[in-house]
C-alpha cells in the first residue's frame, strides 16, 4: 500500500480538475478544439486529444497549465480544483 498518497480514492486518476475543466469548457460554450485553440495561442501546446484526456483524467495537469485553464474559461484555479479541495477538508475534519 502506497503511504505517501492518503488520496486511494482518486482511482487511478492522474488529475483532480478534468471532470471541472470539461463542466467549465462546456459552460462557456468552447468545443475542446477551440480551448486547444486558445491554450496555443497562450503558448501551451496542448492538443484536442490531450484535452479529452485531461477531461478523462488520463493526463496530468501541471500548475502552469491549470493556471491557463482557470484564464481562459473565466474561473479561479480553485474552482478548477473545488471537489478535491472540498475533499480535503472534510478528510481533515
């Protein structure tokens, strides 16, 4: 059993925002092209495919890019990261 990571109940995910990156691309009326798009345009090259993994979960999401994620769809990066936060809390009751 892996002791470092108390999160076992992430399932093999390897990002916590993608379920709220994919709500908040929707939400703003952004296909996963057009966020891809825009996340070149800022300098990112993150592709559509790797914009369906991110939403998967399949993919991880480093700081930088969760940053142009929160920008670009209007959010704070703390949005993006709500449920595990709220998670966190709650496990530190």
């Amino acid at each position: 059993m892996n002791t470092r990571n108390p999160y076992t109940d992430l399932n093999g995910k390897l990002n916590v925002t993608g379920e709220n990156i994919k709500y908040y691309r929707i939400k703003k009326g952004l296909s996963a092209q057009q966020l891809s798009d825009k996340l070149i345009m800022m300098g990112l090259d993150i592709h559509r495919q790797a914009i369906f993994a991110i939403e998967s979960a399949k993919r991880t999401v480093v700081d930088y890019e969760l940053g142009a994620f929160a920008e670009i769809l209007g959010v704070s990066t703390d949005t993006l990261l709500n449920k595990f936060l709220n998670h966190i809390k709650s496990e530190n009751k």
